[in-house]
C-alpha cells in the first residue's frame, strides 16, 4: 500500500500573493503541516498492521488551567489516517 505523501505548492491572498506548500495525503485531504501529514500516515500504518484505535499516541493533554492543547488536532489527523486504512482494508480483503 503506498502512504506517499505528495508536495505542491499552492498560490494563497489575493491574486496568489504568496506560495505555501501543501502536503496531501492518499486521502486527498490538504494539509499546511508536514507533522500533521505524518500523523495522518502514523495512522494509516497502524490501521493497516491491525492495531486497535486505542493504540493512538497522540494524548488528550491540557494545560494548568483545564484548556485543550494542539494534541486534539494531532488525534482528529491520526484517526483520519487509521478510519482511510481501514477502509482501504476492507475494500482490498473484499
């Protein structure tokens, strides 16, 4: 199964007033964040070796003060990697 993720560069602002790259993952979604993209692919690997959705490493951590961190962000990519590899499981075994 190829998890490649491709690299483009996107014009952004008015009248593409600035280039950004883009990194996209199998699944077509766009992603500004190369470590977003890899926790997309974590994901997706652990689907496709079988490992169970509690094996996330991205943890729910808060701050002092009971505010949400980045980690929600990280979790919500990971298992939009795992839920695409297992589907892709699903099609491929069916």
């Amino acid at each position: 199964m190829n998890l490649e993720i491709k690299t483009v560069v996107r014009n952004f602002g008015l009248m593409g007033g600035y280039e950004r790259k883009v990194y996209i993952t199998p699944d077509g979604d766009e992603h500004w964040s190369m470590a977003y993209a890899g926790a997309w692919r974590k994901g997706a690997q652990a689907a496709l070796s079988g490992k169970p959705e509690s094996s996330c490493p991205y943890k729910d951590h808060r701050t002092y003060y009971g505010a949400v961190t980045w980690s929600r962000a990280f979790q919500r990519i990971w298992f939009a990697g795992y839920r695409w590899g297992r589907k892709q499981e699903t099609t491929v075994g069916a």
